[in-house]
C-alpha cells in the first residue's frame, strides 16, 4: 500500500521520490528512492520487510529535511562513483538533515574520496538504533569512515561491524565511525 506518488523502475536504475502526504507506508519487497526532501515519514506497515536496494547502481537514500523520518527498513548496496561526490552511499544526509531510525545499513560501497559508504551525517541529522555492516571500501574508495561518517550529527544506539577496506598498503579492518 502507498499512500504517495512513487515511481519504481524495475530496470535498476534510480527511483525519484516525491511525497505530498505526512507519511508513506511502503509494503513490496524491494524499492528503491533517492530523495526524501520533505517532513515525511517513510516506514513499512505494519508487519512488511522491505528492503531498499540499489544494486550497487546508486546512493539508497538522500536525506534533506530536519523533519524527515526514515525507519525500519534494510538499506543495501548503495554506491556511488563521482569523484568527491560521492559520501553517503546507503545513506546521504544533505544541510538540513533528518532521521534514520531502526534501520539496517548494510554492504554498501565507495568511490575515489568518499566517506560515509554505510551513512553520510551532516546537517545536524540523528541515525538511533541502527545497524551498519559489511561496508567496504578499495584502494581507490573511501578514506574515512568506512560504516559511518559524522560531518555534523548524532549517531546513538547504533552498532557498527564487519566494515573493512582492502588494497591498502595498511589494508585492515575499519570498523567505526
């Protein structure tokens, strides 16, 4: 059931989102969004799995209101290319914000520079009660932050595992913020 317009693409390629209710209930199996941009709350109903997926094509999530909510989803394989451009890869929080909640952030990649694979904090955002893991960056990905990256944000009640990099001279686990 969805209670805002949403456009799904079945070919992989980047689902925009654009939301002109309070909030969005999502039921299918795999989605996948860019923007949340508005004071919306996007969440499963009641008793749905769902999983945001960008099959490693592009970032999950961007995030960019103080009063938008993300929460209970599993978010996956977000990955960006562009250099310097590319932070937040499941999840980018822009200026203004917002809030992942009881999500799971999981195997997300990076490209030349980039920090934050798993979650990009800026704008004052808040991630609660998530979980981060298996993130991974190359030699030629991310520098800081391989699961979590805190521009300027909270990150509470998270835990943050299994984020490695490899192809480093020092290659080593990189688990943390």
């Amino acid at each position: 059931i969805l209670s805002a317009p949403v456009m799904i693409d079945l070919d992989f390629k980047p689902v925009e989102f654009r939301c002109t209710r309070t909030e969005v209930g999502i039921s299918f199996a795999t989605y996948r969004f860019t923007a949340v941009d508005r004071p919306v709350v996007v969440r499963p109903v009641t008793g749905a799995t769902v999983t945001v997926d960008a099959n490693y094509v592009c970032r999950c999530f961007s995030i960019d209101n103080a009063d938008a909510v993300v929460e209970g989803l599993c978010i996956r394989r977000g990955r960006t290319t562009a250099n310097n451009s590319c932070n937040g890869n499941g999840v980018l929080f822009g200026a203004n914000g917002g809030t992942l909640r009881n999500c799971t952030v999981e195997l997300c990649q990076g490209g030349i520079g980039s920090k934050g694979n798993g979650v990009y904090l800026s704008g004052g955002a808040l991630v609660t009660g998530c979980t981060i893991r298996n993130c991974q960056a190359n030699a030629n990905g991310t520098e800081y932050g391989i699961g979590a990256y805190l521009a300027k944000g909270t990150l509470e009640r998270c835990l943050v595992t299994g984020c490695t990099r490899t192809g480093f001279k020092d290659s080593q686990p990189a688990d943390g913020a």
